[in-house]
C-alpha cells in the first residue's frame, strides 16, 4: 500500500495528453521538418481536391489519394521518432515498438480502401461518362508528382524504408524490372538506378503521372472521356497492388509471428544451445517480431542438477542474443525425484486391510515340535500317518476340511487319471455276465450306489 493522497491533482484528459506528447516531440529538431512537410502537404492536397473537383477527373482524384498517403506517412516517421523518445513502462515492458507497426499497417489499408472506392466510382462512371476538362489536369499532375517525389527522397521514413524492403514485391515491381532487365542490357549504366527492385512508393508515384498524361493527350486530341476512367482504374490497381504485400508483412507482425527469413538461423541457434555443457532439454521456444528490425523470444531450458544456473544462464544468452533483442530465458533444473525408502512397520494410513478378507492363522510351532526335515509336526508313535488321511497339517496351515457333495470320492481306493481298458476290466467295472446278478464289485459295499441296481445292460442316466 502507498501513501494516501487526500488531495490529488485531477488526472489529465486525453487531449491534454495528447498535447503533452506532442510537446515531447516537438522538443525533437527532426521532428520539425515532418511538421513542416505535413503542413505543405495539407496545402497541397486542399488545392487538388479544388482541382479534381473543377475538372471532374477521376484520376486526378485516384492520384490525389497518394498525396494523402505522403501524410499518413509523415505521420508514421512522426510516430517513430516518439518511440525512439519514449522508454519502456511497467504497463509497456516491451516498449512502444508495435505503435510503427501498427501505424504502416493503418496507412495501408487506407490507401487500399481509397482504391477500392476509386473502382467503384469508376464502374459507375462507364454507365455515363461525363465531360472532362483538362485546363487543370495536367497543371494538378505535376504538382502532386513534384511534392510526392520531393517528400520521399527528402524524408528518411524509417517504418516504410523497412517494410518496402522486407515485404514482397508487388506485380507493378515485377513487370517494371523485366522491363528494366532487358533495359540494362542496352545500357549497362542503368542497373544501378532500376536493380534489384526500384521503390515502390516512387514507382507508383511516376506511372500514375505517365497515366495521367496519357489521359491528357486523348483527352485533347480526340476528347476521349472513358480514357479518364481507365486510367482511375489503373492507378487505383496500382495502388493497391503496391501496398497488400506491406499491409500483409505489417499484420504478420502484429500477429506475433516468426519471421520467415530467420527460422533457419533460429534453428541453428537451438541446436548450438541444446548441446551446451549441463543444458540436458530445450523447450516451449517462442519467438516473434516486436518491432520492425527487432525479435522478442522466450525458452526453457532443463539443466542438470550439477549444473551451475549463471554460466548456463550467460552462455545461453550470449548464443540467442545475436539475433534476439529481447529474450526471456528460465533456467530450472532436472526434476527427477528418488524414490523413497519406507523403514519400520506401515502404518494403517500405507496400508489398510480393514476390507480384506483373510482366515486366521495359529500360531507358529515350537521348534522341539516340528521336524526340521519335514513340514508334518513329529508324533510320538513311530508309526508312520495314514497314506491319505485329512489330520496332517502343514507347518503354518491349521487343518482344514472343505466339504463338497459334488466332489467324487477319489478316496475310496480308485486310482486318478487314465486307465486302459483291460485294467477296468480287471477293477470288476466292465458290463456284468447275463443272467448274473449286477454287481459293481468295487469292494467297498458300504460305500453308497450312485447309480443303483437294475436289470438293464449299461449305466443309466442319473
């Protein structure tokens, strides 16, 4: 708990502080001339939107919207410069990087979203063409091109530089470098300036420019009107064209994923971890782009039990931070765990026999008793216990007499197992001489029939 304040200062607006980080960077003497170009840019979009609106061009609209684009992007290096101004906060522990990345990602979709209203201006325009006049037209283009050139080349966007650089090429830097390709081989001099790839923002900037003169010259020579709306809808594709691929790379970001380019090297640099002296297990490796340029990580790491946590902390940091910036690493050691010895008697809570079932067993004989030789208990007669009589117990089993109806009597002098037949035969159990009396001759006549005595010739069915 902190220190209770009874008379607090009311908490700033959002205007205020609004007002308060635009002074933080205005204290910047960079930031000046991003001020100064936006407000030439204000001016100069105000004076063509006057012009489109007086020569009723649509492509002088659709070619407009980059000059809106330039402000936007002013915008982005303004923000950019604030960051770099800005430290991380318990709130923002990661810093305010992603505020660039969600500011490209917010300028291009915009521009896509003017190109997309340009077409369908431009559909609805092929229904019923309207008069075109050209006395600004040409004047508007010029202007638009000079400040969108001036405002590139001048300013060193860094959050642009970079996704134009990272993200795919676009179709229009396709075609302009095969053109370019064949170019460079009539004049070796020119791969410096349209090798690898030209920019895309200045190559938007000058095909849109050449449509709308194409547009002019028509237009003045046989007062071609639909030329206007073609031309709208080449620049408005271009544009959009030209800023998917940035949108795609910035939204990628913005979804915390891995950068395609570095998952080889990052794998490489797992594999160096992994085989580090005391590091036994590698695991839960995330790893994502925080900022443009920058990657942010987490992993585990199992150690030995042995093992020193620091060196293996420092070694591990060391090899990650080449290509990391900002890396977490938790170090925690094996958790294999000894089984434990159990010494004394168990206890009722180890081992409960309160629902088992189990017979009483007498106590152990005394040795003078019992023939070590043998398990029967020594009698006092020397003659020898009956063959198979039930009153000679074990050495720890009391006597027992299990008592079955069912259970043949094996005891009464029959052998167990197979006999051949002449044997049974000579037991007196065979089928019994006609016209003499039935006889089962077993010997043991006090022993009860089962099957009892008839005159028929066979056993019958029970």
């Amino acid at each position: 708990m902190g220190t209770i304040h009874l008379f607090r200062k009311p908490q700033r607006s959002i205007f205020g502080k609004l007002l308060q980080e635009f002074g933080l960077v205005a204290s910047d003497r960079r930031s000046w001339k991003l001020l100064l170009f936006g407000v030439i840019n204000l001016t100069c979009t105000g004076f063509l939107l006057m012009w489109c609106s007086s020569t009723n061009s649509i492509a002088l609209t659709a070619y407009t919207y980059l000059t809106i684009f330039d402000f936007f992007s002013l915008m982005t290096c303004l923000i950019s410069y604030w960051v770099m101004m800005k430290k991380p906060s318990p709130a923002y522990s990661f810093g305010f990087e992603r505020l660039e990345v969600l500011a490209v990602f917010t300028s291009t979709v915009l521009a896509q979203l003017g190109a997309l209203f340009i077409l369908k201006e431009s559909a609805e325009r092929f229904l019923e063409q309207p008069e075109i006049h050209t006395g600004r037209l040409l004047v508007g283009t010029f202007v638009a091109l000079t400040f969108n050139l001036f405002t590139m080349l001048s300013v060193r966007n860094k959050p642009f530089a970079y996704v134009s650089e990272a993200a795919t090429t676009s179709w229009l830097q396709e075609h302009v470098a095969d053109l370019s390709r064949s170019l460079c081989g009539i004049i070796p001099g020119a791969s410096s300036i349209f090798l690898p790839r030209m920019n895309p923002f200045v190559l938007i900037d000058l095909a849109g420019a050449f449509a709308l003169c194409i547009t002019y010259l028509l237009i003045e020579i046989d007062n071609y009107f639909a030329v206007d709306t073609a031309s709208a809808i080449a620049i408005a594709l271009m544009t959009f064209g030209t800023m998917y691929p940035m949108s795609v790379y910035s939204g990628k970001v913005l979804l915390q994923t891995t950068p395609p380019h570095v998952i080889g090297q990052l794998d490489k640099l797992i594999r160096e971890v992994s085989t580090l002296d005391g590091v036994l297990e590698v695991r839960n490796e995330h790893f994502w782009t925080l900022g443009f340029g920058s990657l942010a990580g987490s992993v585990h790491v199992r150690i030995r039990r042995d093992a020193n946590e620091q060196m293996v902390l420092a070694h591990v940091t060391n090899r990650l931070y080449t290509l990391v910036s900002t890396l977490t690493v938790q170090i925690f050691k094996d958790d294999w765990v000894r089984p434990a010895v159990i010494s004394g008697p168990i206890t009722t809570n180890v081992l409960n026999l309160s629902d088992q079932h189990f017979l009483p067993m007498p106590p152990v004989r005394t040795a003078e008793n019992v023939n070590p030789l043998t398990s029967t208990p020594a009698k006092a007669s020397s003659s020898p216990p009956p063959e198979f009589a039930f009153n000679t117990p074990g050495k720890n089993v009391s006597p027992l007499l299990f008592l079955n109806t069912q259970t043949r009597p094996y005891s009464v002098g029959l052998p167990h197992g197979h006999l051949p037949h002449n044997h049974m035969l000579a037991q007196g159990l065979g089928v019994p001489r006609i016209g003499a009396t039935p006889d089962f001759r077993t010997g043991f006549t006090s022993v009860p029939s089962r099957y009892g005595t008839n005159s028929r010739l066979g056993q019958p069915r029970p």
